[in-house]
C-alpha cells in the first residue's frame, strides 16, 4: 500500500513523464545545459531532474568513445548502434563521478536515492551525450531532434518520454531509450512509431508492487 506522500510523489514522477516531448534547444536551455561540452556538462539525477551533478572528462575517459566513432560510419544502422554503444560507456564514465553508476533501469523497481534515474533524468542526460557526440564530429547520418513522450494513464499505459535523432536522408525519427536498463548498458535505438505504440525490451518489468 502506498502511502499518502509516496502517492503524491509518483504523481509528480509520472506528470513529468508524460509530457508529450519538445524541442532539443528548449529542453538544454530548460535544463541550462546549453554548451554542454566534455571537459564541463551537468546531467540529471534524483528523479525529474531534481537534482543536477557537474561532470568533466579527461582524455582518457573520452577515448573510448572516441575509438568507437574511429572509423565513419558505413550506414545510418551503423551509427545508430554505435550510439547505442557510446551512450553506455558515457553513463559508466559519469556513473563514477557522480554515484549514479547504481541507477537501476526503470522507475519502480527502485524509486529511492538521489543516484536513480527516471525518464525525465534519463532522457536529459541522454541528450547532452548526444550533444557531445555530435559536437566531435561523430553524427553523420542523424541530428539531434529533442524528446518524445507516450503514454497516458487514461488509456492504461505509464507515462514515458525519450531522447530522439532523425535519420538525415530518410527523416525516421528514433527514440534513444536508456531508461529501460541499469547504468552503463546499451541504449535502444527503436523507431519512434514502435517506440510511441508501446515498445520495451522483451522481460522488461517495472512494477509499482
């Protein structure tokens, strides 16, 4: 049974997440991430970006990053994975700095702590990750379009938004979802009209029980 005040934070917890989505600009000038860049970037923690942590990476820390974008990208499929790849190893990176390397994926299966993540934390951090990819040259087939949300709890389905790129010659937009799982592991990369309609990972569960 939930209490009267853990009742009232979930309802703030999933009014944040089921805002429909927005645009890149607005959502770093919300968060004043603006110029986020390796050396100097905050990200977000706690729970709808309740609270913010200041990051900087040396070299030696971006080099893994660095080494997946090595080589162009042959196809956007491509790239798309190796976003997927460096977003990973960017939460590890930052995990450690800030204690948010024990973030468990989604949101009720661990709601307490200031290092959990939920959608809003994830799909802001996500985003200035994405910035800093694209701001080493290493986005070639996609840009940065903002975030989306899903879900209302009217029509039965939990609140939820995401980081979104497009893809430059086709225009298909997709969800890049790290909500799903614990720190440090792969995004999901999803097409942005599966994403919408419901999509998670086969044995995802995120139970409010």
């Amino acid at each position: 049974m939930l209490t009267a005040g853990a009742a009232a934070g979930l309802l703030l917890l999933l009014s944040a997440c089921g805002t429909p989505g927005g645009d890149y600009d607005d959502l770093m000038a919300e968060r004043n991430f603006v110029g986020a860049k390796n050396d100097a970037f905050s990200i977000c923690h706690g729970h709808g970006c309740r609270l913010t942590s200041d990051v900087s990476l040396t070299e030696l820390e971006w080099d893994p990053v660095a080494d997946i974008f090595a080589e162009p990208a042959a196809s956007a499929d491509i790239e798309r994975a190796r976003i997927a790849m460096a977003t990973a190893i960017l939460e590890e990176a930052v995990g450690r700095k800030t204690g948010t390397h024990k973030d468990q994926g989604g949101t009720f299966n661990a709601m307490s702590g200031n290092h959990q993540f939920d959608c809003v934390d994830e799909t802001s951090n996500t985003s200035v990750y994405l910035t800093l990819m694209a701001k080493a040259g290493y986005l070639k087939w996609h840009k940065i379009k903002g975030w989306a949300g899903r879900g209302l709890l009217i029509d039965g389905s939990w609140p939820h938004q995401s980081a979104v790129v497009v893809e430059l010659k086709t225009g298909q937009a997709y969800a890049v979802d790290t909500w799903f799982e614990d720190n440090g592991r792969p995004a999901h990369v999803v097409p942005l009209e599966e994403w919408r309609a419901g999509w998670s990972p086969p044995g995802f569960v995120d139970s409010i029980l």
